[in-house]
C-alpha cells in the first residue's frame, strides 16, 4: 500500500485540479534489480481526486411561499463541487 498527499499532485508539476482522473503503474524493486512495470489495466485505476464542496452561497428566504407551518429557503451551489457531483443537500435549523 501506499498513499500519496494530495498536495504533490495539486502542486509542480503535476497541477492536477479537483475531479482530474489519474492511473498507476507499479514496479517491484528488490536487491536484484526491477520488475516490470505493471499495465494500468492491472491495477485499480481511474482514482479520482476529490474532496470535501464549498458550503452553498446566496442563501436567501422565499417569502412568496413562507407562511403558517413553511419556510421556503433558496440557495446557489458553491464555487467548487470538490471534484464529484453535488447528489443531495442537508439543511440543519434551530
């Protein structure tokens, strides 16, 4: 196993933005020398690299539709989804 920060591949020289799909190959190494690298067909590829979306922006009250037991509420999605669709929003009140 082996994890790599994803600050080495956001950085030189790689550049590689949220949602970019990478692949692997893999070589053994022993006193003796070097295996031969692994096809990426081999291995579990297409790792995509995502992360937590920025929290929704614009929020703002629908008072046409506020009234008695509901509140209408609207909002814009943020700036970046994290690299992977946005599938479902939470609202949290008190």
């Amino acid at each position: 196993m082996c994890s790599i920060p994803i600050t080495v591949i956001r950085e030189a020289p790689f550049y590689l933005t949220w949602g970019s799909s990478i692949s692997v190959q893999i070589v053994a190494i022993n006193s003796v020398g070097y295996s031969v690298t692994t096809t990426t067909s081999t291995v579990s590829t297409g790792v995509v690299i995502v992360t937590y979306p920025d929290a929704p922006i614009n929020i703002a009250s629908l008072v046409n539709i506020t009234y008695g037991n509901q509140i209408g509420i609207t909002w814009s999605q943020g700036v970046q989804t994290g690299g992977s669709a946005i599938i479902d929003y939470r609202i949290n009140y008190d």
